[in-house]
C-alpha cells in the first residue's frame, strides 16, 4: 500500500467518525430538547417539621417528568401522612433499602390566591363531570414489589411484599405473606376538587398524595426503571404506549435482520457475517428486554445485568471482527476479552450498587478505546477498508448505550441512533450477500467448461494408470513366475536343509507376487471405476452369485448357502459381483471350510447404511488383532499370502460408500459387507 493509499484511507476514515460522531451529537441534540420538562420543585413543612417536596397542580398541564420524591427507607408510613424527610433525585438514579416508603404530593390550588379564577380557568379543560380536575401519574417499572396508595385509599399494586397487611394501612382486607416481584408501569388517577368555596388551604385537605410501599427481593435493591411521567390522561397513555410500540417494533425488525443473517450464514457456510451477526443478536436481545420491561416483567434486576452484558458485546464485536495480529499473536482476541470485563463484573457486583453503576460506566467507556485503537492500527497497517465498516457500527452501538437515558424511549437519542446503526448493518450486509453472490454467478459463469476441462484431465490420468496396471500385471508376471518356478526346482536338488528353506521362502515370495499381479490384472481389464453407481436388487445379483460359485464350492467339497434378500442398496453390479467372488474363493483357497454362506439384511432405518451381506466360513479362521486387509497380508508368511485381494475388496466397498469389517464369531470366520440406502427400499419391479 503506498503512502497516498493510506493518507486517502485514513483521511476516509477520520470522515467516517466525525460523520458518525456529529450524527450522534445531531440526534442526542433533537431529542434531548423535546424531552419532556421536570415539574419545578417546591419544598414545605411536613407534618414531623422534615422538609417535604411537592408539586402544584398548576405545572401539570401538558407532559413533564417528577425529578423529586420523599423517602422514608426502612419504615412503612401511613397513607397520607405528609411526613417529611430526605427528598431523592430520581435523575441521579438512586438506590434504596430494601423497603420503606416513597411520597409524592401534588397541591391543588389555594383557594386564598388573588389569581384562583385565572388558574381555574386553565385548568378547565381538564375538568370532569365530577367537579375534579382529572391528571394521570405514570409509576414507571420498579425493580421490587410495591403496594400503591392515593390519599388514604388502597389503589393498586405491582408483586406482593413479605408479610404486608393491607388492614394496617387502609379499608382494604388482604394480606400478603411472600415477596414476589413484578416489574410494570402503573398508571394513578389524581384527582382535585374544583369548587373553591369548600376548599381550604390546609395541607392535608389541599393535597393529594400517592403513598408507595416497597420491597426489593432478597440479596436486591430496589429502584424505578425511569422516571414517572405525569400530565393529561391522554398524553401520558399516548407516550407509554408509543414507548412500548416502538420499543416492539425494534424488536421485530432487529429479529428478522437476525434471522436473515443466520440464514444467510447457513446458506453460504461461511463465517463472513459472523460480526453482523453478532451485533444485531445483542441489539436484539437488548430490545427484547427493553420492551419486556415496559409490561408485565417478573425479572427486571436480571433483565438489565442481561442488557449491561449484551451492550459488552458491541465492542468485543469491533475488536474481534478486525482480527488484527501483531506476528502471529492474536492481539483482536485479547481486546474483545477485555471489551467484555464488564460483561463479568456486572452480574458480580452487588445488585444495583451506585459505585459499582459508576465504576462501570467508567469502565465501559474505557473499553471503547480498545477497539477504536485496534481501528487505527488496521488503518496503518493498511488493512482493506472493507473490514472498517463493522467495526465502526459495533463502535457507534457501543455509544448508544452510553448516552444518558431518557424517561421516553422514543426521545431517547440512544434508541434513535440504535435503530439507525441496525439499519445501517442491515444495508451494508445485504449489499456484502448481494456481492457474494455477484462473484459467485461470476464463479460459476463458465463452470461446465471448467467441469469438462478436469474430467477429460481425469480420464487421462486414469488411461495413463490402467496402462501402467497392464504393464506391471502381465509383462512382470512371467519373471515372477519363472523365478517361483526356478526356486521350487532347485529346492528339489538342494541337500542343504537352510539352503531348501531359503527357496521354499523365495518361492512362496514370487507366489504372492504373482498373485497380487493377478488382482491388478483383474483390476485393470475390469476398469471398475467407469461404471456407473444404480439402484440395485440383491435377490437376483445373489442367486446369480450361486449358480456361478457353485461348482467350485462342489469340487473342494464345500457346501455353498446362498440366503437371499429383497434389500435394494445402490452399488455398482460388477464391482460388487467382483468383491463377492474374492471373498469366496478367499475362503474356499486358505480357510479350510466344509461350508460357505452369504447372507444380505437390512439395517435399521435411522442408519446411514442400508444392508448388510455376510460371508461366512466354518474354517480355521485368522486370530483377533490381525489386519487382514493389509495388502500382502499371510496369517503364515512362509506359505498363505493373500495378496491384494482383501484391500482391494475394502477399497472398493468403500468407493460405494460402504465399508468390509472381519470378526471371528463362535469358530466361524464373517466377513461383512456394509452398502448405502437406495432411493427404494423395497425389491425393484421385473
């Protein structure tokens, strides 16, 4: 690559990040101003003399968020109390104890203000039929269980507390007796009475409060999801369910986008999509928690462990798809280890402990720098800048999950800038499928030329051995045969005894040269290897085989049982009339038997082969642990040579797909022949 190359490349790729950057900073900046406003904070006495945080139902109107609640931690108030005491940041992400009591209070107007009639007025759109001015709470998911009260009256609840009894707390009878957890949004009715002559401006009379008993599971923290959303009733639906839609809509493109590329993984056998792959299986593992949570979610502490593990994915993604090596050290597997420490420290943390969030997000925005470094080295080593763009997007993923969230999903500029990057890889891998195949039809264009071009080169190949075959099986069989026969006649007019067993051994040597000269001849003027594979019955080829064996079976005195099948197995015929009739006269020259039978069943269907045909002598048979399909094997080596005959048989069974095995069962010798299923199982019409 040369130095103007990599200049364009690196001035490419600085293009590429600040075009990615200022699309995040552009989207982070839009929807961070439409994001809903906090109601402004006011503080009162409460009734205990503690400072008590409240809102005026003047600020209403519209969509905004609750920033402050009291806490109470440790203690169950009563309803309505409007007891002060600390006052929580809901920004700030707090944690809390394992129970105790959370307040909001809403102020009605005060019927003593010099401008009731104009703030009455503004609030007369939101006026019932009842005389009460009509606004809706939304309690975003809350990682515990939780009994809801408005004023002094039970109103509803998410899981069940331990040992809770609601008689203690208001007019409603039950009791509770296990914790249970269930993480859901809750949406309250607050009301606020209209009619300024029976209004007063006492506290208790003037406000409405929504009293929320908790308890985090064992080993846990409580803590909202969010943050509550309060405004008209038909905003606030509007926005949860808008919220839970989207999140939904996510979930169902991010799962068919997965889908895709698994298919297109599988399709193609190749690891190419594998970083794709990846990332958009973490994006969708983190929207379907996501909207898991925005329901009905009965494990919402392990859900967000999950989503803080798979956001660890998006950078070990970078890392690893670069497959950077510094020589032969593979320095892209180490970064994605560390990108993914987060991934173990998190579920090892205590739960929900501020530090270990701080430490984390600390943590998670230093593994950044991992693979952005990686990013840089391929840039001067001059990687391909083909391998640039999944790892940018894991990069962008990755700060989508750091960027702060928002009370709404959908003015959120991390789920924005989520659903843009899930769209972007979904583009860039379709065009790299689209490419495969391209170079694929490109590939295959002239294939048959190709085909034809290795098939004419093969035949020759195989002309050229077959002559070779020939030369080696009848030009060298003759000298072989006149030496056999020259050391058997001096054997004869030998009195040297060691001299005698010399030539017997030189004889016995030339024979089973001569014999293996035989096989290749047989081999060779055959040419098993240009007929053609058929779906072939046994029945017929066996009886065939007994009526050609039978005479020499009769002449050595041998009783020959032929047990046909109807089997059918896909074979080539002469070549496995060829290993039947080796594995015969096999048994009829060296075994020493008085019966010889062929047997053929069928194998099990769930298995790969399909029959099964059985030679089997009652002779003296070969010891265990012999290879017997050893070429030139003798169970005597001074007499039986066997040639090439039993390799041969197996080689052949095995270029039909089969196999040939040897045991010896109850004194009997069994060779067994092992054939492929045919499309047909059953016997082929006449």
């Amino acid at each position: 690559m040369t130095d103007q190359t990599r200049a364009t490349l690196r001035a490419a790729l600085t293009a590429a990040f600040l075009l990615l950057g200022g699309l995040a900073l552009l989207v982070s900046v839009l929807f961070g101003v439409s994001q809903p406003a906090d109601l402004p904070e006011a503080r009162t006495e409460g009734t205990n003399g503690q400072p008590l945080a409240v809102c005026s139902i003047e600020d209403l109107p519209g969509l905004s968020t609750v920033r402050y609640v009291n806490y109470t931690p440790d203690e169950f108030l009563q309803p309505h109390s409007l007891a002060g005491g600390e006052v929580l940041d809901l920004t700030t992400s707090p944690v809390l104890s394992g129970r105790g009591t959370l307040q909001f209070v809403f102020l009605n107007l005060d019927p003593f203000d010099e401008r009731f009639n104009e703030k009455s007025e503004a609030l007369s759109p939101y006026l019932g039929g009842d005389s009460y001015w009509h606004f809706t709470l939304c309690l975003p998911p809350f990682s515990g269980a939780v009994n809801v009260y408005i004023r002094a009256s039970y109103e509803t609840s998410s899981g069940e507390i331990a040992g809770y009894d609601f008689v203690n707390y208001s007019e409603y009878v039950g009791k509770t007796e296990e914790h249970r957890t269930v993480s859901e949004p809750l949406l309250l009715d607050l009301t606020f009475y209209s009619q300024r002559h029976i209004m007063s401006p006492d506290l208790s009379i003037r406000a409405t409060t929504v009293t929320i008993h908790f308890e985090a599971g064992e080993g846990e923290h409580a803590m909202f999801l969010s943050r509550p959303l309060v405004g008209t009733d038909e905003e606030v639906r509007s926005a949860v369910g808008r919220d839970r839609y989207l999140e939904l809509a996510l979930t169902l493109v991010a799962a068919i986008t997965l889908a895709a590329f698994l298919f297109a993984t599988l399709l193609k056998r190749t690891a190419a999509f594998l970083p794709q792959t990846v990332l958009v299986g973490a994006v969708f593992g983190i929207a379907l928690l996501r909207f898991l949570l925005t329901g009905s979610c009965p494990f919402p502490r392990a859900a967000l462990v999950l989503i803080r593990v798979l956001s660890a994915l998006f950078p070990a993604a970078a890392a690893f798809s670069l497959r950077e090596r510094i020589r032969k050290f593979p320095l892209f597997a180490l970064f994605a280890l560390l990108c993914l420490l987060p991934a173990v420290l998190i579920p090892l943390s205590p739960p929900f402990a501020a530090a270990a969030s701080s430490a984390e997000l600390i943590l998670r925005a230093a593994m950044l720098c991992l693979p952005l470094a990686l990013i840089v080295l391929a840039v001067l080593r001059g990687r391909s800048p083909k391998v640039f763009p999944a790892p940018c997007l894991a990069l962008v993923l990755a700060v989508s999950e750091l960027l702060p969230a928002a009370p709404l999903r959908f003015l959120s500029p991390g789920f924005w800038l989520s659903a843009l990057t899930l769209a972007a890889i979904a583009a860039l891998g379709s065009l790299f499928f689209w490419r495969i195949e391209a170079e694929n039809r490109y590939l295959t264009a002239d294939l048959q030329l190709e085909v034809d071009r290795r098939t004419h080169e093969l035949r020759a190949m195989i002309d050229d051995r077959d002559k070779l075959l020939r030369y080696l099986s009848h030009d060298l069989k003759k000298p072989v045969t006149r030496i056999g026969q020259a050391a058997l006649a001096l054997e004869g007019t030998e009195p040297d005894p060691v001299r005698r067993s010399t030539l017997r051994e030189i004889a016995d040597k030339a024979e089973g040269i001569r014999a293996g000269l035989t096989d290749l001849q047989h081999y060779a003027r055959e040419n098993y290897a240009e007929e053609a594979s058929c779906a072939l019955d046994l029945a017929p080829l066996l009886r065939e085989i007994r009526s050609s064996l039978s005479p020499d079976c009769e002449a050595n005195g041998i009783l020959l049982n032929v047990v046909p099948a109807a089997v059918t197995v896909y074979a080539k015929p002469k070549m496995l009339i060829s290993v039947l009739h080796n594995l015969v006269f096999n048994a009829i020259e060296h075994a020493e038997c008085s019966c010889i039978e062929i047997t053929a069943e069928r194998t099990p269907e769930r298995t790969p082969k399909a029959c099964r045909i059985r030679v089997i002598d009652d002779g003296k048979g070969i010891e265990a642990g012999e290879d017997v399909f050893r070429p030139y094997y003798s169970e005597h080596p001074a007499r039986e040579n066997m040639g090439l005959g039993l390799y041969l048989c197996r080689q052949f069974l095995r270029s039909m797909g089969g196999d040939l095995t040897y045991e010896r069962a109850s004194k009997r010798t069994v060779f067994t022949a092992t054939l492929p299923r045919s499309p047909r199982h059953g016997p082929l019409p006449h």
